[in-house]
C-alpha cells in the first residue's frame, strides 16, 4: 500500500468553496501546497459530481469538477475501510450520534489512511473517534 506522509484529505465544503474561488479557502490552499498532498474521498467526488448536474450550467460545472480533481489524489473504498464504517456506524448507532452514512465513509476513508480531514463540518466529522481533523 502506498504510503500517504504529508497527505490531507479535503471535505466536500472545502472543494466547492475553491470551486467557488472563497478568498478565505484560496489562501488556506497557497499556504498548505507545499506542506501537503491534497486529496479527496470518493466520496466527495460523487458529491461534486451530483452537485455539479443538479446544476443550472452542467456543462460548466462538470468541467470544473473534472479539472479539479486531477489536481487531487483520490482515496477508494475497500473492505478494510467499510468494515471500520460499519464498527463507527454501531458505535454512533448505539450513541444517539448517527452521521450521513457519506459523512461517515469520508470519515473512516481519512481515518483508515491515518491522514487528518480538512472540513467545516467539525460537529459531524468530531463523532469519529481517532479522527484528526483540520
């Protein structure tokens, strides 16, 4: 398995504010590129994906979302990390915590790869024990 040193994993938020051009996510980014390979879930693909067709102008939404994500490292899915979803799921489940199963499998994608999830959606993503998060 490829080693990930210096990896960290961009939320969907964090991805459709540099789609966005936010000022603020923008410079975060200038100032990290040199400090760290940036990547993305699968996960977080398919929600740019359906973002960008349940917009008005697909065409360019799609094109955006494509050149995008060549610029990332993307993180799959594999039985190793849908077993670890399924242990938080319980745990959460068990808790009253329950997460967006997507949330959730962004979540353990990061975790599993032992790399820290840059997002605004510390509230969600905090339920994940072990989970470092930016």
């Amino acid at each position: 398995m490829e080693k990930l040193e210096n990896c960290i994993c961009l939320d969907s938020d964090i991805l459709i504010d540099l789609l966005r051009n936010k000022k603020e996510t923008l410079e975060w980014l200038k100032e990290n590129e040199n400090k760290f390979i940036f990547a993305t879930t699968i996960i977080n693909v398919f929600e740019l994906y359906a973002g960008a067709y349940n917009s008005e102008n697909q065409e360019k939404r799609i094109k955006a979302v494509k050149k995008l994500i060549e610029k990332l490292k993307i993180l799959n899915i594999n039985l190793r990390i849908v077993e670890e979803a399924g242990k938080h799921y319980a745990k959460l489940k068990k808790e009253g915590q329950i997460i967006d199963n997507r949330d959730l499998f962004i979540g353990v994608i990061a975790l599993t790869e032992n790399i820290p999830l840059k997002t605004n959606n510390k509230s969600h993503f905090s339920r994940i024990d072990g989970l470092l998060i930016k």
